[in-house]
C-alpha cells in the first residue's frame, strides 16, 4: 500500500473554519473520486511531543492507495496536478511525504 501524507498550514489570512468546512465537504468528494483510493483522512494536529515543542504544520491528510501504480496514475495526473496548482491558494508552506506501508 503507498501512503501519501500532507503536512500543511494555512495561507496567510485564511480562515481556518472555512477551510476545515471546504476540506470536509469538496475537497473530500474530490479526494475520494480520485481512482483507487482506499482511505482518506484528515486531521488538525494539536500536540507534538517531546513536550514543549511546538508544531510545525497544522493540518495532516492522509491518503492511501493499493499499490504504487494506482497512486502514481491519480495523483501524478495532470487533473491531480491542477487541482493541486488550484488550491495553493488555501495552503501555505507544506510537505509531501510517499511513503510504503510494511504493516497494516
């Protein structure tokens, strides 16, 4: 399985309940509609250890596909990579991790 985790905050100015409305409704139906997704999720992160520490990024998504050929075809595609382009808008500083799941 290939996990693609977003790590995220907003962009300057925008509205953070806005966003979290937008990402729970649109954004989530897009996500999903994305071929062979298997899990898509999305979080705020509040906490990080050790204590003290303060977070870097705000928003974690997490996205889940069967194999590397599923993810590389829906999120490498030139839809994907518009619809990325788009929402800029809305993210400010993020990173992309791919990783593969040795366990379940």
């Amino acid at each position: 399985m290939i996990r693609l985790t977003v790590l995220y905050n907003l962009a300057e100015g925008y509205d953070e309940d806005e966003f979290i409305r937008w990402r729970n409704s649109e954004h989530s139906k897009y996500v999903d509609s994305m071929s062979s997704v298997v899990r898509n999720k999305f979080s705020r992160i509040d906490d990080i250890s050790p204590d003290g520490m303060l977070p870097s990024f705000r928003f974690q998504t997490i996205v889940d596909w069967p194999d590397r050929e599923s993810f590389e075809a829906a999120f490498y595609s030139e839809k994907a990579q518009e619809k990325l382009r788009e929402d800029k808008e809305k993210i400010g500083s993020q990173v992309f991790i791919v990783s593969e799941l040795l366990s379940c």
